[in-house]
C-alpha cells in the first residue's frame, strides 16, 4: 500500500425506516431552522416530504422547503436558495434526493457563510472555503455517493460551465439511507445511478500508482457487484436486497475508500461535465458516452492493467492487447445493456459539428491552459481526438 489519509465523518444510518430518527440526528447536530431541499414532485407524490416535515415541527424545529433542484444543478438556484436561507435564520440544511440534490444542499450551506459572495466564487477559489453550515442528506437515488463524498458539482449557465470542488466541508452531518426510498425511481435514472457508480470506481482504479491491492480488491469487489445487481434492480423496482447492495455501493465508490493510496483521474468526468453543461444531459449518461472511446485511447499506457479488470468482471482469458480491447467491448455492451449511450449521437440525438467538437475541446483544457486526467494526462489535442472518437 502507498501512503493515504482518510477521514469520513458523515454518520451513515442505512436500512429500512432509517428516515425516522430526521428530527434527532438534526438535534444532535444543533440544528434549529431547517431548510428542506428537494428536486421534482416525487417525494410529494410518495408522501415523503410530509412525512418528514411532520417529524420536524413535532419535535419543534422550524421548517422552510426550496424544491425545483434540477438535475446538473444551477448556481442562480443556489444563491435565490442562499438569500432565502439567510431570510429565515437556517442553520440546518437537508437535502432530500439524489446528487443533484446532495451538492445543492452543500453549496447553500458553505453560501450561508459568505452572504456577500456569488456562490461561483467559492467554486473557482476565488474565495477559500473555509466553513460551512452544518447538512445531512435523506437519500432518495443510489448514483453520486454525494451523501458522503467530499465533492460538489455545479453548473453556471452563463458561462456554461460545470466545475466540481472537493473539500472537506462536502463531508455532509449524516446520511439517511433507506433504500425503499429509491424504489419509485425512474428506472432510467436508476441506470444513470449505476453508471455513475462504475465510473467513480473507474476513474480511481485507473491510476499511476501500484501495489494497492486492499485498495483493488475493495474496488474490484464493489464493480463486481454492481454488475450483478443493476439488472436485478432495473427489472424489478421492488427488489430490497438489489436495491440496497447498489445504494451501499453508491457511497463506497464516491467517499475515496475505492482510491486509497493513489491519485485520481477524473479524465473521463471532465469529458462528460462538459456535454451535460451545453447539451443538459443526465451525468450517469455523459460518462458512458466517453468512457470508451477514453478507453480505446489510453488502454496501451497499462494494457495489464485493463486485462486484469476483464478477468475479474467478466472472466476474460484473453491477455496483451486482444484482452484489454475485449475488457472495454464488454463494458460498453453492458452500458449498452442498461440502456444508457455509448457514444455522443445517442446522447444528443445528433452527431457533432467541428466547431462544438473544438468548443469542448476548449471548454475542457481550459482553452489548452492545462491538461486533464493523471493516468495518462491528456493535452488539448488528446481530449479532442477523444471527443472525435465518441462522435458516431
């Protein structure tokens, strides 16, 4: 093993009812003024909102709700949410939801402390984080493991940008997971989820750094059974054990335990941000739409390593080249199989022109300021010929 630090504070309380004990955890947290934030209708329409508002003003807490978080979370939400917050005293944020739900909550939280700052500020370090307002999660979508992960993911639709932070005060309080609250998901949301699961993972197992095998087998054994549960999950909605090995899943694979003792890569979510910030699609999405053509791009700076991967999934013999391209077909074909894209055309309905290639291109080196990834760092003209690869 290299060297690593870790630390996860968030309390994880998991498993059925586990959203009953809100209005305690939110005590023992010293909140008192609680802003509720959730997405679209669907916790309305299960009855969970009112649940949970109930729970909070029995135990005589203030409750405030901001809903219409969209998926790729925009920051005009979150500064109108931070100025509604600031109005009303919050000192205790709750998402209800999934990621995009988690990183709003986060982002509303770290604005209740710079109430004289545009959130973009903080996440273009313009100004240094350095606290935040205490959150926990209730989580309704197994995907991003933002209920316990150090990151946050927002889009500025003016500039069209998505940019991710990571820091410690992302750590949310706790996170609340029943996973009979993911059962009346979209199933293409659930696809999406688990897509986002495998990537998390993805982009960590592909790193410079060897000789972690605790840190593999911790990620090789949470793909293996994320492969093995997402079908069962996607074909029955009311599946308990499915549904909870994904969402368990879910968390490992975002709070760092999957990358411990190497870099991460991140190469492929900086492809995929950028096509949800200017086409506005689902991330799980974006990210099976490059992963392979990424793939099929750096897989010869450690052929090994991609034979290795195949052999442990899906119990590929073959080694050298002919096993690491095997390896990415038979990824891509399970995408495939989840009904998510592979390529851009299936994304955006349409094959790209030069000039939104290059606009992506720019968008993603920071106009060739910089480059991207840590496995095999990518310069301008890598992440262009990538993007390239994916337009069919």
């Amino acid at each position: 093993m290299q060297k690593f630090t870790f630390h996860c504070p968030t309390e994880v309380i998991f498993g059925k009812d586990s959203e009953n004990c809100t209005a305690d955890l939110i005590k023992k947290y010293n909140g008192h003024n609680v802003l509720i934030v959730f997405g679209g209708g669907s916790i309305k329409r299960t009855g969970l909102l009112d649940k949970i508002i109930t729970q909070l003003k029995e135990a005589s807490l203030f409750v405030s709700t901001l809903g219409g978080v969209q998926p790729n979370p925009l920051v005009s939400f979150v500064n109108n949410g931070v100025k509604k917050a600031l109005a009303q005293n919050i000192d205790f944020v709750l998402a209800i939801g999934g990621g995009s739900v988690i990183d709003t909550a986060k982002a509303i939280a770290h604005g209740l402390q710079y109430p004289t700052h545009d959130i973009w500020d903080i996440w273009t370090k313009k100004v240094k984080l350095e606290k935040t307002t205490p959150f926990g999660s209730i989580v309704t979508l197994a995907a991003a493991g933002s209920e316990t992960s150090d990151s946050s993911v927002l889009t500025n639709e003016q500039t069209k940008q998505k940019r991710g932070l990571s820091t410690p005060f992302n750590r949310p309080r706790f996170a609340i997971m029943n996973p009979e609250l993911t059962f009346t998901a979209p199933k293409v949301q659930k696809a999406c989820g688990c897509a986002d699961i495998l990537m998390h993972t993805l982009e960590r197992y592909f790193a410079k750094e060897q000789d972690n095998y605790m840190t593999d087998y911790i990620a090789e054994g949470l793909m293996k059974d994320v492969i093995y549960y997402a079908p069962k999950m996607l074909e029955n909605p009311q599946d308990y054990l499915s549904h909870s090995e994904i969402m368990y899943c879910g968390s490992l694979s975002h709070n760092d335990i999957t990358g411990l003792g190497r870099t991460k890569d991140f190469s492929v979510h900086k492809f995929g941000h950028e096509l949800s910030a200017k086409f506005d699609a689902t991330h799980g999405a974006s990210l099976t739409t490059m992963w392979a053509s990424w793939a099929r791009y750096v897989y010869k700076h450690d052929v090994e390593r991609f034979c290795h991967l195949g052999k442990v999934l899906f119990d590929i013999s073959e080694t050298g080249e002919d096993g690491a391209i095997k390896t990415i077909n038979t990824l891509e074909e399970f995408f495939y199989r989840l009904g998510l894209p592979i390529c851009i055309s299936q994304l955006t309905g349409k094959i790209l022109d030069e000039t939104e290639l290059k606009y992506l291109t720019d968008m993603c080196t920071d106009n060739n300021s910089k480059a991207i990834g840590t496995f095999n760092p990518l310069n301008y003209e890598d992440v262009y010929t990538i993007f390239k690869m994916a337009n069919h």
